[in-house]
C-alpha cells in the first residue's frame, strides 16, 4: 500500500516511524520523542482497526532479558541506581514497533534511503572534525556525544550499505557505493580500533555468503588502507597488537575484575548500571588499573556481571535466533533488494558481536536503537508472493 492510499493517522504514524529511524544518528533525545509518539499511534492503530500486536519469536529471548534486568535491578548491590537504569529495556519494543510497523520492501526503502541523509550529513562533519577542526584526542563523533557511539552506528551502516550495493542495480548501487565509501571513511575517523575490526569480520562474511572469492580482496585493501593512511591512523592500526598500549592493558584489567564479579554474584550479577562503583571496589579492582570505568568495555563480560549468566544466556539467543532468521531470509527472498538487504545485515550483526569484545556496544542507546531497528527490519515483511503463501 501506498503512502497516498493511507488513512491520515497512518501517514501521520508513518512519517512519525521515519522521523525517529532518522535522528538516530543525530540526536538521541529527538529519536526517542518519536520513537514514543510512533508507539502510541501505533497502539491507536491497531485498536482502532481491530488487530492485535504481532510479537516476532525472535523477540522471546529479548523479552527474557529484560525480565532477568529487572530481577536484577531489584537485588542490585546499589538498587536505586539500577531501578533507575532499567528504563532502557523500553527500547527492547523497537522489535514489535517495526514488526508490527513495515508491511512491504516500498516502505523498507524508504526508511532506509531516509537515514542514509543523516549518514551523509555525519560523514562530512566526521570528516571536518578530524581534519579541520580536531578535538583534543582527534577522533570524530558526528553529531553525536562520543567517538565509540559514531563508530557503532557506521559499522552498522557500512555493512548495510555493503550488501545493498552487491544487490542493487545501475545508479542504486552507485548511490550505495558512495554510503559505503562515507561510512567506511567516518568510522575510521573515530580511530575505534574494535569497531575497525567488527567491520573487518562484517565485509568478510558478506563476501563469504555473496562470493567466496570476494573475501581474497580484504587483505590486499587493508595493506592499500595501511599505506595510504595518515601516520596517525597507521599508529593507532598498530597498536591494537600492543600491550604497551594504555587502553589494552586497561582492557585486560576490567577482564579481571568483571571475572571477578561474575564468580561472586553468577546468577543476577551486581545490578544494572553498578560496575563503575564494584570497579572502585578493592575487592573487585585489579592492583595495576588506573583508570575508573562505567562499564567493562565488553558486552560478554558487562552483561554477566551487571546482569548475571542467565541473563548473557538469553541475550547471547537473540543474537543467534536473529542471526539464523536474517540468513532464512537472505537464502530464501526472491526479492533482491531484501534479500541482499538481509546480506548487509547479517554482516552487521557480526560486527557487532565482534566489536562488541571491545566495546559495550549494546549498552550505547543509539547503537542498539539502529542495531534492532535493522535487524526487525526485514524480518518483518511478509513474503507477499514470495515463495508460494510462505510467511516469514
């Protein structure tokens, strides 16, 4: 259905979805004022047409998750700092909002050439920040608060652009192309080394599912990458390998601790929102570590502390339910522009994890708000012919 075929409380729903799919990348505070307002008409919506709300399968073990959160955050060893935190697992209904939102790949491609606008207008002010006007630690962050943040929305967009380009046709893949070239050069300008990385693993697979032959080009594009660049970015390259590096042995030192932690509290962890005061703590604290952090910079590490084992169980099985489900669709879509939409974000979801061991990457808001928007996205559409009566 057409935007024009539409009753005006579903364009006005509609326009409300896009608008917060496409301040994700500029301002948290504008994303979620939408991301509200498109629950509630939604809500409205489906009353006033008698439906009810689909929640995806794959939505279960998130669902879990967020239970086990506030359990959690009830037997937090600082409960009114985790009560006060556990108000993030409202983003979790990102999943149902968009499940329940896009009905056909029209609608997806809008969205999607919608927040490549904002993706444009982040990559030349990334670009402006490290060459032109750099910070103190010359590293972009776009419109938004932090480098790492940057760096987690572009490995997403990067390897969405990716497979879009590998599927589109003529001045589409042209368009996709350029996406990809801005990501690929604003991530880099966050000098975010796991990000860097995730992105590495992303390409890799993509290649890996499209053609295997594709993945012989990374390493030759990383050695041209290495000797182009910039001595800053070259050094900055080079010491993801060194232990002299202040931030790796850091890294190591919040490995230690969350260990730590994970043996002391294994079933609910400490509570959400609590390791920057049991990092301070003697007990927990490794001697050689300077540093004071809000989390461990790991989600594998960050979930099991914070949250306890079962919690990391269920989370770890919406990562691999929707990893599976992306890849039913990339193998079993007729249409090439979901299908190899799906590619891009199976490769995303890789990156994610992967950068994920550097990074809490899932607790950074605008991250994950892109992050389950991409990956309800798809799977959200019916097959609509494909495949005989088929559903997704």
């Amino acid at each position: 259905m057409e935007i024009k075929d539409r009753s005006f409380i579903e364009i006005f729903f509609f326009f409300s979805l896009l608008f917060f799919i496409v301040f994700i990348p500029i301002s948290i505070a504008s994303s979620q004022v939408f991301y509200t307002l498109s629950s509630l008409l939604l809500i409205i919506i489906l009353i006033k047409n008698k439906k009810k709300i689909r929640i995806p399968a794959f939505f279960i073990p998130l669902g879990i998750y967020a239970i086990l959160t506030i359990f959690s955050a009830i037997f937090s060893v600082r409960r009114d700092e985790s009560l006060k935190d556990i108000k993030e697992i409202l983003l979790f209904l990102i999943v149902i909002l968009i499940f329940n939102s896009i009905k056909d790949t029209y609608e997806l491609k809008i969205l999607n050439y919608a927040i490549s606008i904002p993706i444009i207008l982040s990559s030349i002010l990334s670009f402006l920040q490290f060459y032109v006007f750099p910070s103190i630690e010359k590293r972009a962050t776009g419109f938004l608060s932090h480098y790492m943040t940057q760096a987690g929305i572009m490995l997403l967009i990067f390897s969405v652009s990716l497979g879009l380009f590998l599927g589109e046709k003529k001045n589409k893949k042209i368009y996709w192309l350029f996406i990809f070239i801005l990501s690929t050069l604003a991530l880099i300008f966050t000098m975010t080394r796991g990000a860097w990385i995730g992105a590495i693993f992303s390409a890799f697979l993509i290649f890996i599912i499209y053609k295997p032959k594709f993945a012989l080009s990374i390493p030759m594009a990383l050695v041209i990458f290495f000797l182009v660049s910039p001595e800053n970015i070259k050094q900055r390259a080079l010491s993801t390998f060194s232990l002299e590096d202040a931030s790796n042995r850091d890294r190591i030192y919040m490995l230690e601790a969350g260990i730590k932690i994970i043996k002391s509290s294994p079933v609910l962890g400490g509570g959400p929102n609590t390791i920057k005061y049991l990092y301070a703590d003697k007990k927990y604290r490794p001697a050689g570590a300077k540093k004071t952090n809000p989390h461990l910079h790991n989600n594998i590490i960050q979930i099991s502390a914070e949250r306890g084992i079962p919690a990391l169980i269920t989370w770890l099985s919406f990562i691999i339910f929707s990893f599976i489900l992306l890849y039913k669709k990339w193998k079993k879509s007729q249409d090439p522009y979901l299908k190899h939409l799906s590619l891009g974000i199976l490769g995303g979801v890789l990156g994610f994890f992967i950068s994920g061991f550097f990074e809490y990457n899932f607790g950074d808001s605008e991250v994950k708000m892109l992050f389950l928007y991409l990956i309800s996205a798809p799977l959200a559409i019916k097959y609509n012919g494909e495949n005989g009566n088929k559903k997704d």
